[in-house]
DNA sequence: TTCATACTTCGATCATGAGCGAAGCATGTG
DNA sequence: CACATGCTTCGCTCATGATCGAAGTATGAA
C-alpha cells in the first residue's frame, strides 16, 4: 500500500519554519540572494546555506551565480502551486472556518503567484477567458485558441517573443485564496507583466499584493468580464 | 515579509514518514481504524496513537469512534487536493523529467482521490462536462447547469438525496497526474458511486486504481467524450 | 595589492520528536 | 465474570537536524 511518489520528503523540506520562509519569499517571484533569504528566514548565513543546499538538492529552488551573488527562484510554477495549496489548508486548518481567507483582502483580490496573476482577480481572468473561448481545454494542456491568440495580441503580447522554454504555454494554477484555478505558465506570466506595463497594476515594494490603479481595474474588467451566472444555481 | 497563512506547521505533520503513510492511505476515501494505520505506516500502535493525534489536532484527519474501534478519515477533499499535488511534485522533483508521471499507467489512468474519479478519466470527465456546458464556473465555485442538472438525472443520480453538507456541489481538484482538474466535492463522489453501481467500474483491493470494464470504459467515453481540439493549437 | 563582502564548509551543541516497552482504560465476547 | 482486543498514555532512549561560531574560498572595489 505504499503506492505513488514520496511526498514525505518534500513536505519535510518545507516543513522547517526557516525553509518555509525561504520558499515564501521565492513566491514573490523575484530572484534573491542568498544573504536577503537569510534575512527573510531569520537565520544567519550559513545555517540559510545549509537550507538552501537542502532545497536546491530537493528539486524545489534553482540557483544562479553573478559574480560573487547567487540568486535563487523556485524551480517552477508547479512549485509555486503546490505552495498555495498549502496555503490554503493551512489557512483553513488554523481557524476551521468555513471560506476562511487571508487576513488582507488585498493579498485575496489581487497578488503574485510566483510570476503570474493570484487571488479573485486571477481567477476572474482565468474563467473569463475560459468562457469566451479564449482558453480551452485540451487531452494535454490548456489551449490558447485562435481566438485567444488574437485576443492576447490585441492586448499587447508578443507570442513569438516568448521564450522558448519547456514550461507550458498556458497551464492551471490552484488559487489558495479563492480556492478555484488561476492561470499560471508564460502566458499567465506575460499578461502580468503587460498590466504592470500598461500601469494598470504595480508591485508593492515588500509584499506579493498586486494593485490595480482605478482606470486599470476598469480596462480589466472590461477586457476579463465575470462570467454570467447560469439560470441553475442551487 | 511573514504574509499568508504558516505553511510549515502543515507541511512539516505531512513530513514525517509515517504521518505520510497514514495520510496516503486514507486518500483512499475509505475511514481506516488505528490498528490499520498503524499497520500501513509501519509503526506500533502506540506510536500511531500519537500521530493520529497530531494530525487529528492539526485539522488533516477526522475520528470517529465506533465501540471500541475509532475510524479515520481524511477531514475533507482540500486535504486530499493538497496530497495530490505534494505527489506532482515529488513525482517531477524525484526524477526531474518532464512530464513525469506514476510508474504505475494504471494509477495514472484511474484513481481513487479520496472520494472521487482522478487520473486521466477523472480529467476528461471533467472537461469534458465543462466544455458540454453541464458545470460552469462562478465567482463562488463550479456551478451545476440546467443542462447538468438533466444530466446527473439521467445518470440515474437524486441530488436531492445527497447528505445536506457544507462540502460544495462541484469542486475542482488539481490532479497529479494529469496536471489539471478533475471533479470533487459531493457530484464527483456521487458520479464514482454511480460508475461503481452500474458495474462500469470497481474499486481494487489494496489499491486506489479504479479498473472500469471494457463496457464500462465504453459507456464512459460516450457519457464524456474528449472535448475537440481548437484549431489554434501551438 | 589590500580590504570588504558574499557565500560555503566544518565542528560542536542541544532541542526536538519519533519510536517502543510497559501499563492502563474502554469495549466486546463467551 | 474473565479474557481478548482496540486504543491511549507515560517514561525513556537516541537519532536527527537546525543552529551558530569559526574559518575558508571566491569575487568585487579601491
């Protein structure tokens, strides 16, 4: 009955409170050193060393040297999801309430996961390209459309300019916060980073919040509409 | 730079060898006494004892006592979406391929999430019932249409018989294997209850592999085709 | 070149927690 | 009632791993 991957031994890795600091502060999406994880998980140099060697080996954070830094990132947006799912058990079993969220609503309405567009708003979008047919499922992956290959250039994006990687294209990411999937992989990160760059939204300085300026909260709105409710609700 | 809920205090109760045992276990959806679980985590009663209680503090697990037995079950299908997607991980961080799936094709094929279809059948179904506009995403969840409302009747399922709960209708739960959603919540554990009713499929002994018949494959694949490629795929 | 900084490695400490033997409590059966 | 079984609690052992001081290596700047 021992069937399935090993999951003790990931969870371990971020089961220490210094490493789940380290792990935290990667969602943000930045690439950070190894002295400002240090600082981020309350530990000195070497022991944040030590755990960040723990987390390279694991398969969970990658590392980059520059000179004499070393800027770490999570391996993966699959990483970053399993970490939200955490985050959304842990936010539920600590106060057994029911649809209990986070304490700020603005880390709920709009944040980073990682790289591409949490919280409502991220699932807003997600859904909303999903019922204009925009996105659709597919036997292997989420599928742009042709429709929504249009629609991202219209928005702005170049496709072509993506970088050729082996990270999917389009890609479902489960949403701690409002418990439904957002959209994560290069596409989810480039249309982030078209919102910052339209100054519809910006970056907080220390924290994952996204916030959308009033006239950028509209164009979204306008652009990722919620879709309608159907005449069946229970 | 402390934002959303504590991660490691969860992780680190999945983290323990045995603890991750007793938890895959009970992914199996059925409630397991304490001897049981001592048996599959390979520890002594006593010992069990004392994870049992841990995880049942920390909000994973539920008991129930029954005579001088006590049963356990996973607290709710979040916790199993949350042992799901540990398993992705550990499954790519184990072996750092690119799509890397369960050794076993069977798992991959047809599983038991604790209490509902997962696997690639779990994910076409659906897929498929949301590209068939039988459920249908909401601000607040996965919402069953008119359409599906039909549907599940005629399936030969009485939703109003279903146990008044505070477990949603419709969920999406993130699979490990497919890397995409498959149904949860009080339909999807209805909808495998009907497949096993119907002899479409039944469960293994020692195993959360669901094996459908030749018939009931059949059936199924007619109930729920695969939703048709865009044009636009990359 | 010297000095400063970023990061790693080594060695030692010690807190933690998993584990089990022993014992006790609760329930069921004959 | 006696006995068996399921489960919990207690007390102790000891392996593990996080932690930091010390020291070393690598890189950058003046």
């Amino acid at each position: 009955m021992k069937e399935g991957p090993d999951i003790a031994q990931i969870a371990a890795l971020i089961g220490d409170p210094a490493r789940a600091n380290i792990l935290t502060a990667l969602m943000s999406g930045k690439a950070l050193t190894a002295t400002e994880l240090a600082f981020e998980a309350g530990v000195t140099a070497q022991t944040a060393s030590a755990h960040l060697a723990k987390l390279t080996d694991g398969g969970l954070v990658a590392a980059r040297k520059s000179g004499r830094h070393k800027y770490f990132t999570l391996v993966s947006d699959e990483v970053a999801g399993v970490l939200e799912a955490l985050m959304g058990l842990a936010a539920g079993a600590g106060h057994l309430r029911k649809r209990t969220g986070p304490k700020d609503g603005a880390m709920r309405k709009a944040r980073i996961c990682y790289n591409h567009l949490a919280g409502d708003m991220g699932v807003q979008m997600y859904r909303s390209m999903v019922a204009k047919g925009l996105l659709e499922p597919s036997d292997e992956s989420l599928i742009l459309t042709k429709a929504g290959h249009a629609f991202v250039s219209e928005l702005g994006i170049d496709l072509d300019a993506l970088p050729t990687s082996k990270a999917p294209l389009c890609r479902e990411c489960l949403d701690w916060s409002a418990r439904s999937s957002h959209l994560a992989g290069q596409l989810g990160r480039a249309i982030l980073s078209r919102f910052i760059a339209l100054n519809w939204a910006k970056r907080e300085e220390n924290s994952r919040v996204v916030t959308f300026t009033p006239d950028g909260e509209k164009a979204f709105l306008s652009l990722f509409p919620m879709p309608e409710r159907s005449i069946a609700e229970l």
